[in-house]
C-alpha cells in the first residue's frame, strides 16, 4: 500500500516519514493534494541506479559486438502491449 502524505509532514514529522521509509518503503509526498515528489531510503536509490547503470554497461558492451541497431519502437514495444 501507497503510504502518501502532504509534503508539510517531511518538516512536522520528519523522524516518522523517516521511519516510513527504512521500514515500508518510498513515502509519497503531495503539494496542494496533487504528487510533488518522493522520498526513498539511500538503499533504494542506490538499488535502483545500479540496475540502471548496469542495465546501460549491458547494453552498451552489446552495441560494440554488432553493427545491428534497435529502433525505440522495437525495444519498447512489447512493454507498452502490457
């Protein structure tokens, strides 16, 4: 479950959010009842920028074994039938 709360609480009620965060996960934080931004564990981040950098060294060390190229359409095409 989403836990979404008014970005006013990351001032008043830091150390709960923290705690939110370390134990449950992201923490969704609203402006004016619309999303504004999202507060994540260190850990999370990094989790999720390393998959994307090794995801983008695979690639790449793919690309210098073949002259084939790949359009958008062709990469991503199967992931927006989903």
């Amino acid at each position: 479950m989403l836990d979404i709360r008014p970005v006013s609480d990351l001032r008043n009620n830091f150390t709960s959010i923290e705690e939110a965060v370390i134990n449950k996960g992201p923490v969704i934080l609203t402006k004016n009842g619309y999303g504004s931004m999202v507060v994540m564990s260190l850990s999370e981040y990094e989790r999720l920028t390393n998959y994307i950098e090794n995801s983008l060294d695979e690639a790449e060390a793919q690309a210098k074994l073949s002259s084939k190229r790949l359009s958008h359409e062709e990469v991503f095409g199967q992931y927006k039938k989903r």
